[in-house]
C-alpha cells in the first residue's frame, strides 16, 4: 500500500508534463509539483552549491541532486507571479500587475530599473504599449567588466539608452512564444535578439539564460535574464577575423588555394591556407545554426609538426578534422546541464558537458572563452585541436587507449610502418590486461603479432559467422558469431570500432591463438591429455577428431581420469562402446569458445541430450564441471580442458545450471600472454611430429 502514493506521484508528474505546452512549462509544472507541499504556488529550486545560480528542476536533477556534477540544494521560493503573505503557508497572492517599470523591482532587477531611470528610459516602460523586457539580474550588472560598465554610465543618453533598449522587444512575448531558434527585432536599429528554447527547459536570448521568466506587466512582460546582451551584427567568420587569439584561423579565411598551401613555409599559414582548401569559410559565412569549437594558436602549438603535416596533405583527414569542431546546431554555455553527446558536421558525436562552471568537451575542461555569438551560430575558444578517430593513423587510434602493450609489440615486432601508414588494415589489438609478465621480442611473438593485422579494413558490423580474415603473416582466422558476443578465434571484441583514415582497429579481450592442427593434434601436443589421446585410440574416434568439422570437446585431463575409482576405470576403458559413449558426451556439435558462452548456454553432445553451459566468477562450468583450461583453438574445433569427467544433470540440477550473471571471460591460460608460452618448442615439435598433423598448414 506504501508504494500508492508514490505511483499517484509518478502519475501526477508524467501527466502534468506531457500536458506542457513547451519544455520550459515542463520544468515549471514539475517544480511546481515537487513544491506544493509547501503550500500553494511554490516552486522547487535546485541552487547549485558554493555559486548563487538556481534551477527550476527535472525529474533527474531532481533524483541526482547534481547539475554539471556539482551537488545542489533544495530551496522552496513562490512561482513565477505569485507571493507570500505573512501568516499564511505558500504563495497565495498573485502579484500586483503593475507597469514594467515598477514590475522590474517587485523581480528584484533594481539595478536595471535605476540604469532606466537614469537613461530616461523610466517613462518609455511606464507608459502604454505592449513591451517585452529582457532585464538583466543585479548579479549580470556586477559580472559586466568595469571599463564597459563606465562607458554606459558615462553616457547615460545614448550608450545605456542603446544598451537598455536592445533588451527591449516591441511586443509581448511569453516564454511559450520564445520558440527555438528564433529572432526578433529590438528596439535598438532593429538588430535582432536570438533565443533558443532547448528540451532541458532552459531558455536563452544571446546566449543569456532566462532566470525568472514570465514576469507580467500591465504594458508588457519582464524576463530576467543572468548576464547583459550585446547587440550581434557580425557572423561567425567575422568574430574568427577580429581576434587575435584566432589568428590561425582567420589566416586560414583570408588564404589563397592549394598552391599557397604547398608554397608555405610557416605552420600556421599551412594549416591556415588549408582550411580555406576545405571550404571553412563559404560555410562560416552561410546561413544556419552552429557551434564552432575554435582551436586557438595555442592549440595549434601543440600538435607535432609531422601530424598536422600528414593531415594538410590529405584532403579527406582535413575536412573530417574541421567539421569535427562544429556542431549542426547551436549551443550556448548555460545550456548544458550534463553531459551529452552532440552530433558533428564530421558526422560522430562530441561530449559536450559541464565540470561547475567549466564548459567540458569529452569530460576535458579547454575551453578557455565561451559564447561569442554571430549572427549564424556561436564560438567556443578551445585550447586543444580535436583530432576525430576518422583522420589518425593506426599508431594514433591507439593512443588514449586500454593496448597500450600491444602497441609497443607490435613496434618492436617492426610492424611500424604499417601502423603509420596508408594501407587498408584491421588491426586485432589485445587489452592490456590480456597480457602478463615482462615481454621479450622473439620470432615467435613477432609472428604472433604479424597475425594480429588482416589484409583488409573491416567493419566489426559486416563480419559473419564462418568468415575467414587473411592475416598479414598468410594465415586465416575465423569469425565467429554468438548472441553475446562477436569473436575471432578464441578472442573476441571488447569495444566499439575506432576506425582511422585508413584502416580499423578492433579492441579485443584476449590474444589471438590461431589453431595450430586438428583437435587431435592439440590433445596429443599436450602432456595433461596423454590419457585422453589413449581412450580415444580405443574407442576408435581418432578419425572423428581429425577430419574437418566443427566441434567443441571438453576434454577431460590426465587428472579426470585418475579422480575415477579404479574399477570404475578398468571397465570403461575395457568396452571401446561404453567408453565412446563417454566420450561423445564431451563433444558439442559446433564451434563455442568461451567468449560465446553466457547464461543458460545449451549445447548438443554427439551423445546425449544436452550440456548446460554457464559463467560464474568469471569461469565457465559445463554440467556443473568447471573449465580449468579454455580455447585450445584446433583447425575443426576448439579444446576446453576439464578436471572431471563429465556426467549428464538431473532435471533439478538441469534446472541450476548456470545460474551466474554473463560475464567477460579471462581464462587464466587462454586469455593471459607471455613471452614464454610462444617459445615452448618441445610442444610445437609434438604437434608436428603427430600422426594427423598433415592437415595442419604452416606458412612460412
């Protein structure tokens, strides 16, 4: 019964909202409802801590109490138009609808009524006509730099009575009526005022946040808005040509072509001649919305010379480096309220964020100047270049990322050249934690790493079950698809695909062990299975575990054998039936590596009805039995290695199996890598010497 009044709640909020005829009135009616046990018309505020800015909250602030990962307080304060009257609980009278001169100080925006009555601005706003006031906060007043505040003030006349009156639409307008990406003209030389109504319920008029919005009047309507606008005539090219600190950039709008570009000496006149090449400028000049993030000359500073070189002579990696700085729409600071990925002309999404007061881009604080708005959209400064995964090498995918051991493998295996380079390659980059102990460089490994880039550049998305990827050494590896997950031999991907200029990389969970011969041949390389290899001899299924296939054996060890009681033993290796019978239990038709396996996996034996397959702490348990050694890759199946002989459930226990959470498998000897399991060529000279290991291909 306890759980009614919150489902009554989570009704009442979700009805409410939906009724809302704007995002804004969103956020409204859920403040409202989160505040009415205060009393009438009171509204839940969230004020961040340590700072004087507040909130009207969402259903996520709200449950998070954080807004740009700083904790907020709860504070009760009336609704837009209402106030308190002693004695009595909330906010019950409406306030007085008084003129917009008067109504700026009953909103607390005393500073701008005493700069209006200072400009001669007082009679204008007491008297008839139908106004909409963007009046800025006492706190915006402060903020303004003193040398800008003394040239208003000085000039009370003419410079305040402009600045006053481009805060001054000539009509009323609510904020349901300040749609998204809208203008309207001011009354100041008629330049337009910009708003922007975002989802988040956050309204802004150049890039300054209505902070007490729908504050009515009898000849008008006041918003009180957080910071003092400026009147905007240029476009975003235009602010790019006028500072200083853009000076890259704004040689890049006055360059030439592509013949300046190769006649250049300095770096920032390439890069600068470059983006003209690209056509940054007919598109900074265009009509539209956007965002551009703009890498200042100290950002340019900091990229290697042999980078920003490879990526001015390509045309592609440049024009996927530039649009990866804008956004397709705009986007003003004191819009963001948490992370969110944002899409860029380049086509992949930016993080754009906020750390307090810090405007974040992927969760880094560089941005060092905010909201300098044109006519077509807005500019950040940002004090890093931003290099999309679409322009980088290779090698340069790498950085920042979890392969940071097998990036040094493969430089020391002398594969450089093409991790720098322009060939179309996949490269299979194991995790860090895939490997363990010092590494020595040895032929073995250099070849082992050879077989970690394929021939071809992939997409993770277009691989199919059975596909076979040649590898740079010559050999072929196998894809395999399970529900869980997408594997290639005994590893499989861990990540999204980072893919390059040229080539991808795929992130994978483990080492590749490409198959060395059959399942035969695996079982008689190993001396833990020398039991196994003698009760298969009798049962006669050598043939079986040769030919070509796809099977997956569970292979009991020397130890499994000898855990049976003796007589038990002596009578299933007497009757070749009885013990291929057994050992047809172990065999799964199809090839499932671990990575494959996750909850409730079922398996077909070749004799019996089923094997129940499931992972807990990160161990994969066949019909209860643990797996001690996985994904001994074989050329027609795989080899798990079990330390007990495996039995067919009980219904009941049938029912248990398998009952842990899916996980990433690390099987101790299968997923682990050092130098010393490649360099074991005792068990390499077993494998060939067999019987069966005509089947197996070796390049050379």
């Amino acid at each position: 019964m306890k759980l009614l009044p919150l489902l009554a709640l989570c009704l009442t909020v979700i009805g409410t909202v939906c009724m809302a005829r704007s995002p804004y009135q969103a956020v409204l009616q859920h403040s409202r409802i989160r505040g009415r046990q205060q009393g009438p018309n009171v509204c839940a505020m969230q004020k961040i801590l340590g700072t004087e800015k507040k909130y009207f909250t969402n259903c996520k602030q709200w449950y998070h109490r954080k807004i740009c990962g700083k904790p907020t307080v709860i504070s009760y304060e009336c609704c837009p138009g209402y106030e308190k009257i002693p004695g009595e609980r909330g906010c019950p009278a409406a306030l007085p609808l008084v003129n917009i001169f008067n109504t700026l100080g009953a909103v607390g925006a005393t500073t701008t009524q005493m700069y209006s009555e200072r400009a001669m601005l007082k009679e204008e706003i007491e008297g008839p006509g139908s106004f909409t006031f963007f009046a800025p906060s006492n706190e915006a007043w402060d903020a303004l730099p003193a040398e800008i505040l003394d040239a208003l003030v000085s000039n009370v006349n003419i410079e305040l009575l402009n600045a006053l009156h481009y805060h001054m639409v000539n009509r009323r307008l609510t904020s349901e009526e300040l749609k998204h990406g809208s203008s309207f003209t001011s009354m100041y030389q008629d330049f337009h005022v910009h708003i922007h109504h975002y989802s988040n319920g956050i309204v802004t008029v150049n890039c300054a946040r209505l902070i007490k919005p729908d504050q009515h009047a009898t000849n008008g309507i006041v918003h009180v808005v957080d910071r003092v606008i400026t009147a905007v005539s240029n476009n975003v090219h235009s602010i790019i040509d006028m500072d200083e600190d853009l000076e890259t950039l704004r040689t890049a709008i006055a360059a030439a072509g592509l013949t300046s570009l190769l006649e250049s000496d300095g770096q920032y006149t390439l890069f600068a001649t470059a983006i003209a090449a690209a056509g940054l400028t007919s598109l900074l000049e265009s009509d539209g919305q956007y965002t551009l993030f703009a890498p200042t000359n100290e950002a340019f500073e900091k990229i290697p010379r042999e980078t920003l070189n490879r990526i001015l002579g390509d045309p592609v990696a440049l024009r996927d480096m530039l649009n990866y700085h804008i956004l397709k729409h705009m986007q003003c600071a004191e819009s963001i309220v948490s992370g969110t990925a944002m899409e860029t002309l380049q086509g992949t999404v930016l993080e754009v964020g906020c750390d307090g007061s810090e405007m974040t881009l992927n969760g880094k604080a560089i941005i060092t100047q905010k909201d300098q708005l044109g006519i077509n959209g807005v500019v950040h400064y940002i004090k890093e270049l931003l290099i999309p995964d679409s322009a980088k090498t290779l090698m340069e995918l790498t950085e920042d990322s979890s392969v940071t051991t097998a990036t040094k493998l493969f430089v020391d295996a002398g594969l450089s050249t093409h991790l720098m380079g322009s060939e179309a390659l996949t490269m299979l980059a194991p995790l860090d934690n895939a490997f363990k102990g010092s590494l020595t460089m040895t032929p073995e490994i250099k070849k082992l790493m050879t077989n970690h880039i394929l021939k071809d550049r992939l997409s993770s998305k277009s691989l199919y079950h059975g596909q076979e990827l040649e590898t740079l050494g010559g050999i072929k590896l196998r894809v395999f698809v399970y529900r869980n997950n997408l594997c290639i031999e005994n590893a499989c991907i861990a990540a999204h695909d980072k893919t390059g200029r040229f080539a991808t990389m795929f992130t994978m969970d483990k080492v590749l062990t490409p198959p060395m011969g059959t399942i035969m041949d695996v079982l008689k390389a190993g001396d833990q299975f020398s039991l196994l290899v003698g009760a298969i001899q009798k049962a006669g299924m050598t043939e079986l575990l040769n030919q070509q296939g796809a099977l997956t054996f569970f292979a009991p060890t020397n130890e499994a054998f000898n855990a049976l009681p003796q007589p038990e033993l002596n009578k299933l290796m007497r009757n070749p039936q009885e013990l291929a019978s057994a050992l047809k239990l172990h065999l799964g038709e199809g090839l499932l590596v671990s990575g494959g396996v996750g909850s409730h996996t079922r398996v077909k034996p070749l004799q019996g009805e089923k094997l129940e397959l499931g992972v807990r702490n990160y161990t994969v348990y066949v019909n209860k039995v643990p797996v001690v050694d996985a994904d001994l890759m074989a050329t027609n199946g795989v080899v798990h290695a079990v330390n007990k002989i495996i039995k067919p459930l009980t219904p009941k226990v049938d029912r248990e199996q398998a009952d842990g959470p899916a996980a990433p498998l690390r099987m101790a000897a299968a997923s682990r890598f050092d130098s010393k399991s490649f360099r074991n060529e005792d068990l390499f000279q077993k494998v060939i010497k067999s019987r069966s290991s005509r089947t197996m291909t070796r390049n050379k």
